[in-house]
C-alpha cells in the first residue's frame, strides 16, 4: 500500500496549522493508564500537602491539585503514594504542567530507558 498523502485543495495555513497541533498534541513515550491513588507531595514553599492521582505511566503520574499554588514548572517535589498496605518508597518528581483548577503533570526524576 505504501504511505498516503492528504491532500489540501489550497494552502490553508490555518488547517495546515490544526493538524501538525494534533500531531504534537501527545508526545508520551510511555502508555498512559487510569490510576486513583491517595498521594502526599512535599516541597519547601507549602510543606506537605495531599491529593489523588489520575493517572500515571512509568515515566510519570498526574495529580489533581484545585486549591493549592505550586511552584513553577521545572520545580522538584517529592511524591509518596499513602494508604497502602506497606509503606512505599518516596520520590522525586519535577513539575512537567500545570493545568489551573485541574492538575499537574509530574516527572519522575530518576526515569530513564534501561541500559540492556
């Protein structure tokens, strides 16, 4: 079959513009699951604050944060999931986004590809 062209009747920067925005509009390198966990994130301008997760993947996670100001993105946290069985270990995560009234997407700081 071989690759396939859309074509545009006119150039039409606008719609040129639409469609290379969705391209880049999911840039994950890893798969995205559904995860609702109780989280307790620490940093020096608000201490300890705690919240649930939405989702995550192995590079990241993101959480809903409606009431709290965080610090700008590139900030380092830190992030323990709470109320399970065995306490679990914390880590450093960096502020990837902010979505005002909604969330935060967060890094984890030590992901990285395995060296096989």
């Amino acid at each position: 079959m071989g690759l396939r062209y859309r074509s545009y009747p006119s150039y039409n920067p606008q719609a040129l513009n639409h469609h290379y925005n969705k391209l880049m509009e999911n840039r994950r390198i890893c798969a995205r699951y559904a995860l609702v966990a109780d989280v307790k994130i620490c940093h020096p301008s608000f201490g300890e604050f705690f919240t649930t997760t939405t989702d995550a993947s192995d590079s990241g996670i993101f959480i809903e944060v409606k009431d709290l100001k965080l610090p700008p993105s590139g900030s380092i946290l830190t992030i323990q999931i709470i109320n399970t069985p065995e306490e679990l270990p914390i880590r450093e995560v960096k502020i990837t986004r902010v979505i005002k009234g909604r969330g935060a997407g967060l890094a984890y700081c030590d992901w990285g590809f395995d060296d096989d």
